[in-house]
C-alpha cells in the first residue's frame, strides 16, 4: 500500500514507516478509545489530501486538544509537506486570530 512522502528522511517519513511496520498496535489512547498505528496513518494521510489541495502556502495551523486528534492533525500537515504550527484550544478567539495572522495561516486543522 504505502503512504507517499514528498520530502526526504524526516519525521513525517519516520512516522509513515513506523506505522506501516506497526499498523495493527496500538498507538493512542484516548477519551474515544484506542487507536492503532494504521488508522492514525489512514487518517493523517486523508488530511495530508484536503491539506494539499486547500493550500499552497508553506504553514498549515493545527487546533486540536491533547487526544488521538492532534497527532492526526499534526502528522496530516507533515504529510502534506507543510510546516505544522500548533495553536492552542484554550486560547481565545482574539488571541488564536492574532497567531493566525502572524504566522499566515489561511489554513487551519481543527477539530470540533
């Protein structure tokens, strides 16, 4: 099967690799349940697509509390061949708008 990588040995090459080799263990736990190495490559790499396809800037924002969905939002940025910049939920609207802005964003993986 295997996941496409566009740059060369990196972290998203490490974590394609990693969960290809580990795909049926598990990877994360969380409020949702368990999640193995492959669904979480099965679902950054369907990001990493929308990603790809939203935006051709450098950076891509990711809003997504401590669960099974950062990783997945994080990862799905590197596999876009992004620079992934994390933003904090807790933050308020104001002060998420003023990181938006100041690092270019005009994309942002979020989670409801």
């Amino acid at each position: 099967m295997g996941t496409q990588v566009r740059t060369g040995l990196n972290l998203a090459t490490r974590f394609v690799e990693t969960a290809e080799r580990l795909r049926e263990k598990v990877a994360a736990h969380d409020e949702v349940g368990q999640h193995t190495f492959g669904e979480l490559l099965a679902a950054a790499s369907a990001i990493a697509a929308r990603v790809g396809a939203e935006t051709a800037r450098e950076h891509v924002g990711i809003l997504a509390p401590p669960s099974a969905a950062f990783p997945i939002a994080y990862f799905g940025g590197l596999l876009a061949d992004k620079v992934a910049v994390p933003l904090n939920p807790r933050f308020d609207a104001k002060t998420l708008a003023f990181f938006v802005k100041d690092a270019g964003l005009d994309a942002v993986i979020a989670t409801k």
